[in-house]
C-alpha cells in the first residue's frame, strides 16, 4: 500500500475528503497494479484515471475557494498548477512509451509526498475556513 488513509488527514469537509479517499484508492490501485505485474494497460488505465480525477478534485476545491472568496485562494491554486505540471510531464513520459517500473514508483513517490504534505498543511487551512464560515 503506497499511502493510507487516516482520520487526521481528514479537513472536515465531506466532499472533499472523500475526494482524497479516492484519490488515495487509485495510488494505491497504481501501486498494486505496478508491483502485481498487472501490464502496461491496466497501469495506463489507473495513471489516466489518476490524473483525470486531480483535475476534477482540484476544480472542485477551487470552485468552494471562489465561492466563499477563501483568501488563500491563489496560493492553495498555485499549488495545484504546480503539482498538475510534475504530473503531466511523468504522463507525457508514460504515454510516450517510457513504462518503466522506475517511473511508476516516481509517480507514486511524489503523488503520495505531495498529497500528505498538501492535506495536512494546505486542505487542512482550507476545512477549517469552510467549516467557520
């Protein structure tokens, strides 16, 4: 199991922290795929759903900023470019063909520190603003 879930990564915002517990499922789908030997296509289906479903967890993190005019909106934002940039640059390596184990435990590796470090610092801050307001 690449990461696990814990109550205290949770932000107290429902949506959103069953968005992470999904996203946490298909790291860990990715993961067991990977060293299962599952193949090419089943570990290109997961990285492909991986990545889809960032998108639609970020856009649904950054409608509720804009809504309740968060004022950490551009920062928590900025975070999110960045991580969709290191995560399109390993799946443009992957859909060129360069499946390697070695590249799957990147994207594992730094998928997993980012999520950790992101919910316990920055979608903590967040839960707490929206469960004040």
């Amino acid at each position: 199991m690449a990461i696990q879930w814990s109550d205290d990564l949770a932000v107290g915002y429902t949506m959103i922290d069953e968005q992470h517990k999904a996203l946490f499922k298909a790291v860990n789908d990715l993961s067991d795929a990977m060293w299962d030997g599952k193949g090419r296509e089943e570990v290109a289906r997961i990285v492909a759903f991986l990545g889809d479903y960032v998108i639609e967890h970020f856009g649904a993190e950054e409608k509720l900023m804009a809504k309740h005019d968060y004022p950490q909106y551009e920062q928590h934002r900025r975070q999110h470019i960045a991580f969709l940039q290191d995560f399109s640059s390993f799946k443009t390596r992957f859909d060129a063909g360069d499946v390697t184990t070695e590249l799957v435990i990147k994207i594992l590796d730094q998928t997993c520190d980012w999520l950790r470090v992101h919910i316990k610092q920055v979608d903590k801050a967040l839960g707490s603003f929206l469960q004040a307001n």
